[in-house]
C-alpha cells in the first residue's frame, strides 16, 4: 500500500509500471467507493499503460480532510499527487464524481492531462435538492439506509441478484465508506456546475455510459459530450452506473480504442 500526505491529506494511492516508459492512465472513482472498482479494468490495461489508482478523499483509505471541502479541493489533491509521483500528460478517467474532478483538473492543471475518459459522468449530476435529501437521510441514518435506492442505480437487476458475492461486496463498500467524507462529496457534487468549463475542453475526451444508468443517465451524459468540441459518446449495453465492475470487458475495449485512435506518439502504447 502507498500514501502520500497531499494537501495535509493522507491520500492512499497504487502506481503500476513506470510511467516514464509508459502513457499513463488516472482512474478516480465514484462517490461511495474507493479505488478497487477499476481492478478488472486494470487487470487488461496493465501491461500496456502505466496506471495509477487513488482513493479521493473521504473514501476508501484516504483522509477525510478539512470541512466543507469542494471538487476543487479534490482536483488540487489529484493535481499535488501527479506532482509528486512526476507525471504529466496523463490520460484521465473518473467515473462520476471522478469525472467532475477530471474536469476541473483539467480547468485548473491543463498541463496534466493529455486526454479525458469521462464515465457516467457530466458538467452537473443532480439538483441541489435532491442531493440535500440524501445529505438529509444520511445524516438521520446512516449510509445503510441508502443502500437500496442506491444500488438500483448502480447494477442492473442481472448483476443484483442474491447469490451474486460480487454485489453483496460492494454493498459492503458503500456502507464502510466514512459517513462525514460521503456527506462532504455530496455536497461537493450539489454545488459543482461545470458547464462553461466543460466547454473549454479541448483536449481528445470520450463520454460512456451504461445503458441504464439510473445515476448519470445516458440523455445526460450525451448532453454533456455535447458541450465538449470533438467529444466522442459511448454507450454500454447491460450496464448501470458502474461500468468497470459490471462490463469491465466492454469498458476496456472502448478505453483501448479511444486511446489508440489518438494521433501516435500521444497516447497509444
Ligand atoms: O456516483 C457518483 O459519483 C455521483 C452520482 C450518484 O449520485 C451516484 C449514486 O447514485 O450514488
């Protein structure tokens, strides 16, 4: 396991391969998971990209950190980590609230990226009073209180069946996620609208999304690739908000595609 105080944050991150040999790939993850979900996409790009993983803040291994806390501050913690592991011109890919911090890394730190993999994700995820309900029945009752509605917009029915080990374990990732630092993303999220940021981007991006994605649904994530000059839009079959755990396979090919389809000598391997 690897940490690295950032922001006087402990950020708890992995790092395969060496990325001075390699083009380097940036996974971020969902609000209520941590850094595991990309372990299937991982697995295929290995041997082909230098990767590296991180829990944002408040999830996974990673501090919590000082409260309120914004997409900024979580895209500065991803700016101070790239720094100190010397990368530049990454490849980044964040699912969801992963994707509103891509956006704003590349807003503050264009010189860190090279290209963007934006995952159920876009410019504003929600209304204000939805995400203040959830803030609500969170703080009422705990994140396990949630877990149900949640899960309908994470899997689809196929991959939330019973005998399904998989889906009882990420089950068990929302629920063990620290309840201050799932609040504080919430919040981060209900105040971030990136719309004129997102039409600045002009840096190679693809928008994907699961077919049914009861989170980030596939009209909005479309409208969000629109905004983005050149911006291409993927969808996945047979899949809700999480397509690195529920069609790792599909995801991958689209990565693998998207990258290499980028002029040689900026991104394919
Ligand atoms: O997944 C995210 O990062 C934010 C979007 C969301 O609301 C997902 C969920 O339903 O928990």
């Amino acid at each position: 396991m690897q940490f690295a105080s950032i922001n006087d944050v402990t950020i708890h991150y992995q790092i395969i391969g060496a990325p001075a040999d390699r083009p380097v790939i940036v996974f971020t993850n969902s609000l209520g998971t941590d850094f595991r979900i990309w372990r299937d996409v991982v697995v295929r790009l290995a041997g082909e990209f230098a990767i590296v993983l991180y829990d944002q803040r408040g999830h996974g291994l990673s501090d919590v950190g000082q409260l309120p806390s914004s997409i900024e501050d979580h895209a500065t913690d991803l700016a101070g980590l790239l720094d100190l592991l010397s990368v530049k011109d990454a490849v980044i890919c964040g699912l969801s609230v992963g994707g509103l911090i891509a956006q704003s890394l590349y807003h503050r730190r264009p010189d860190l990226v090279r290209a963007l993999i934006l995952c159920d994700t876009a410019h504003k995820i929600g209304t204000a009073e939805s995400w203040n309900a959830r803030i609500a029945a969170v703080e009422q009752n705990g994140i396990g209180s949630i877990v149900d509605a949640i899960m309908e917009r994470w899997f689809t029915p196929a991959f939330r069946r019973p005998e399904n080990t998989a889906y009882a374990g990420y089950c068990n990732m929302l629920t063990r996620q620290p309840v201050e630092g799932y609040i504080a993303a919430c919040a981060a999220i209900r105040d971030a609208d990136f719309t004129e940021i997102a039409k600045t981007i002009a840096v190679p991006t693809i928008c994907i999304v699961g077919d049914q994605d009861g989170s980030t649904p596939p009209d909005l994530v479309l409208s969000t690739a629109k905004l983005i000059s050149g911006a291409r839009y993927e969808v996945i079959r047979n899949c809700a908000h999480i397509p690195c755990v529920e069609q790792p396979e599909a995801l991958t090919a689209i990565i693998r595609a998207f990258l290499t389809s980028i002029p040689p000598g900026e991104v394919s391997p």
